[in-house]
C-alpha cells in the first residue's frame, strides 16, 4: 500500500471478493489519481468516461473496465452501474457557460435514480464546505444541492465537503501560485481576509478511498480539510516562504467586485474568467471545516493529516520533476465541440479552410516528432512565438484560457491532456500529432503534423495541416481576419518541425 492508502481497509462482498467500484470523472483532476489508489487497496474498477480514447494513456487502463457513454444518458448510466457496490460521484458542470446548476441538478438525479435501480450500496460524492448561516455562491449551492439529492436517494450516501485543495495540478493551487509567484506586490479583494483551511490532495485521496468501507448504515455530510487555519492572504505568504520567495506585500481594497477580481484572476493565472469567477465566488466566505466526525470514521494517516507547507512543498517537487498525475485542464472546456474531424468518414461536411506546409528533412521520423512533442510550453511555436503569445492574450482578453495552461512534461504528450490552448486529440508516435484548440473563436479548428518516412532517401517528409470550421458570417471573417498571420507563423512551424532551430 502506499502512504496514502496505508491502514485502510477495503470493503468484500458477501463471497469475499473486493467490492466493484464505479469512478465517474477519472479524466478529471480528483478522479483520474482516485483510480490509482482504489487499486492500491485491492479494489475492483469500473471507469465511466464520455471518451474512453481518452484514457488509453493512463497508467491504470490495463486495470480497470471502461465503460463509454454521456452521464446525461440513462442507458449508458446503467450499463456503468449494473452490479456496482460502491458508487463514486466526481461529476460536474462547473465550465459550462450557462445553466451549470441545473445541469448538475439533472446529472445528479438521473445518477441517483440509476444507482437505486441497479441496488448500488454506497454513493460517494466530494463536495464543498458549506459556512451555516452565509449566503452561498452558486458554485458552492450547486455542490449542496447535488450532495442533498444523492443522499435522499436513499442509497446510503458520504458526502465529503472541501475546501481548497493543495496539490500539482489543481485549479485552486494553480490560481494560488501564480498570483503569488506573479505579483510581488498586489491589490486585492477583500475576500483575501477570509478565513481558509486548506486540505492536500493526498488527504482528499485518503477520505475518498476510506469511505468506501464505511459501514453502509452510515450516511450523511462530513467536513475535510487539513490541520492549518489561515486567511487567503497569510496563505499566500506562507505559500511564498515555502517556494523561498520574499514575502509578498498585500493590500486589500474594497472596491474590487467579484467580476473585477475574476478578471484579475482570469489574467494573472491560467485559470480562465468563468471558472475563475466561480471560485472566487465561493471565497466570499470563510472555509472552515468541522472534521471530527469524519476523523472518527477514517483513522488518520500514521504520519498525521499533511500541513499546508509540505502539501506545497510536494506540489511544487512535483512541478520541477514532471511529475503531475493529473491536472485541472484535464476536462475540455465547454466551448470546444470534440466531434470528429473534418475530413474523417463520419464528418458530415461544410465549410473547411485549410492550410497545408510539407517540408523535407534528412532527419529520422523520430527525430522530428520528438521536436513536435516538445511543442509549446516553455518551448514556444518556432521563431514566431511572439505571435502566438499575441493570440493567447487576445483569448485571455475574452474570457478564454489563453496560453498560461502550459504542457504537463516538457517533452511529452498523452492523448487528452491541455498543452497551452490546444488538447491533444491524437497521438501516433512517429507518425502522427494532432491538436485541437480549445481558444474561442467562431468555429473549430485543429493543427496537425504527419511525418511520413522518404521512400527514395533518408529522411522523412513533414505534412503541417491546419483545418478550420467556420460557424457563420463571423466564422469566415475570422479567418480572412488571422490568414495574414498564417503566412508568418507556420511556415516556420513547419520548417522549425522538420529541421530544427537554425
């Protein structure tokens, strides 16, 4: 077992066999490690995935049964619940544009209805800390309602309600350490005043695998968070003397909406404005847990619950070594359509602008696409970075998620992660790259290479296509509008693909 797992105990069913569990968003931050530690402890997984092409990459694939279908489609609901003892509810409609609460209001019922059908004997749902007596955010109401309708479902229900959750990857530390790390010197909301206990992830992790074990009679809400107790801004400064930056100088002013502060937020980091505003939201109030009962139940780790330092401290390691399992951007966003690519059989026609480069290069097929894995991030697009850099400040300035979501590894891809405002929608290794952007704009695009091996010489040959679907009028003025550009950014790509930087 590992040290996050060490002195739980897993749930058997009556032959003695490890229970079934059922992780629902293991393409997500929380889920996709979830996975990881249930199988640790012996238990048996089902993963329940939009796209499970999605999750050929994980290092758990081999382990668990996937089963593929939309959470919203009562079929698929049931072919993913059918003979599951332990149920984990890990979704949510946090980055839609619109109507997310009662997105989440139908998600959660048709789950709970699907769970009761097919006898499941515990739910397991993570949701937020809920201040009594405060008026709550609507991200925070959605995540009580959601929590409300699995527990009066009548299958035995643990609701777990964090804070903010300290670990690589994660939204809220990323918004954490880059408005720590960026502004040395700040103006900020007054909500920096409030009172926040965070929790690590590998605490989460721990709650999360333990209840399953719980005994079934036992249903209800629980708090979870870490040992430490402070306001966002002593936060910030205990997260700047745990990266051994100078303490920060924060000023708070009363002045700063929440739609301003987001927007801030939504600059200063990578987390785009909509889920920004959503989070800032819910730091309206203070976030503090009531973890007793909960301590009751699950045993501490031997070492103890983690502080906010070491969570950092292992955050950040984690960081410099490549070493992050899962992150926030894992889940596309609402505004980027993952249906098949134009030009595919199944593609249903329309217009299409394309731009197509070939360049060939004595160097081996490997070579090259290791240069195209390593595309983007700290790395850049070739000598025409600045343009765009130029284009992600622009999406930023809209609302979208700009180029601050950066790559996982430096030098490698898997297949659905985010890399700058693009995701990674295919990979062939030495063959094959695709991208699709997740920027807004008014149609969908995609940015692919092809290495095709030279027949009559050494070498490999270089095809860079870009492929882009208009959505109306505004579609094909968009891209009469950034054509020039084209002109000036993927010869280079191309040629920076197949030879390298000269």
């Amino acid at each position: 077992m590992s040290e996050i797992t060490e002195g739980l105990k897993t749930l058997k069913t009556r032959t003695g066999k490890p229970a079934l569990v059922l992780v629902t968003g293991a393409t997500g931050y929380i889920g996709g490690r979830l996975v990881t530690h249930l199988l640790d402890v012996g238990y048996r997984v089902r993963v329940f995935a939009r796209q499970a092409e999605r999750l050929r990459d994980y290092p758990w694939i081999s382990k668990v049964e996937v089963v593929e279908g939309d959470a919203n489609d009562v079929v698929a609901l049931d072919k993913a619940l059918k003979s599951v003892d332990v149920a984990y509810y890990m979704l949510h409609a946090l980055n839609l544009m619109e109507d997310f609460v009662n997105e989440e209001k139908v998600l959660a019922e048709k789950f709970a209805a699907a769970s009761v059908a097919n006898k499941v004997k515990r739910i397991i749902y993570l949701g937020g800390i809920i201040t009594a007596g405060q008026e709550l955010s609507p991200h925070l109401a959605s995540r009580a309602l959601t929590g409300e309708i699995l527990r009066k479902s009548g299958v035995p229900t643990i609701e777990l309600r964090a804070g903010v959750v300290i670990g690589s990857g994660s939204a809220s530390f990323e918004m954490l350490r880059n408005l720590t790390e960026r502004l040395p010197v700040m103006t900020t909301p007054k909500w920096v005043l409030n009172k926040i206990q965070p929790i690590a992830i590998r605490d989460i992790l721990r709650y999360l695998v333990g209840a399953a074990a719980i005994d079934k009679k036992i249903t209800g809400a629980f708090d979870v968070a870490g040992p430490d107790l402070f306001t966002y801004a002593e936060m910030m400064q205990q997260y700047a003397e745990a990266a051994g930056l100078r303490r920060r100088i924060i000023i708070p002013i009363p002045v700063l909406t929440p739609r301003l502060s987001s927007g801030w937020v939504g600059l200063v980091t990578p987390v785009p404005f909509q889920l920004a505003r959503r989070l800032v939201d819910s730091l309206k109030n203070d976030v503090i847990a009531d973890n007793t009962e909960i301590r009751k139940l699950i045993p501490d780790p031997p070492s103890g619950l983690t502080s906010f330092k070491t969570a950092v401290q292992l955050a950040l390691t984690r960081l410099k070594t490549s070493n992050v399992q899962t992150r926030w951007t894992d889940a596309s966003v609402p505004y980027a359509p993952s249906d098949s690519l134009p030009t595919d059989p199944d593609w249903a026609g329309g217009s299409l602008y394309t731009d197509v480069r070939t360049v060939k290069t004595k160097d081996s097929a490997e070579t090259v696409f290791a240069r195209l894995e390593a595309i983007g991030g700290d790395h850049g697009y070739s000598t025409a970075t600045w343009a765009w850099q130029l284009r992600g400040l622009m999406d930023r300035l809209v609302g979208g998620v700009g180029l601050r979501r950066g790559r996982r590894d430096p030098d490698h891809l898997v297949v659905g992660e985010a890399l700058d405002f693009w995701r990674v929608e295919e990979i062939q290794r030495p063959k094959l790259l695709r991208l699709r952007a997740e920027m807004k704009m008014p149609g969908r695009a995609w940015l692919e290479w092809t290495v095709i091996p030279n027949e009559d010489a050494e070498g490999c040959t270089v095809v860079q296509r870009a492929l882009y679907m208009p959505r109306g009028l505004w579609g094909h003025l968009y891209w009469a509008a950034v054509f020039p550009m084209h002109g000036l950014v993927f010869p280079s790509m191309a040629k920076n693909a197949a030879h390298g930087k000269r």
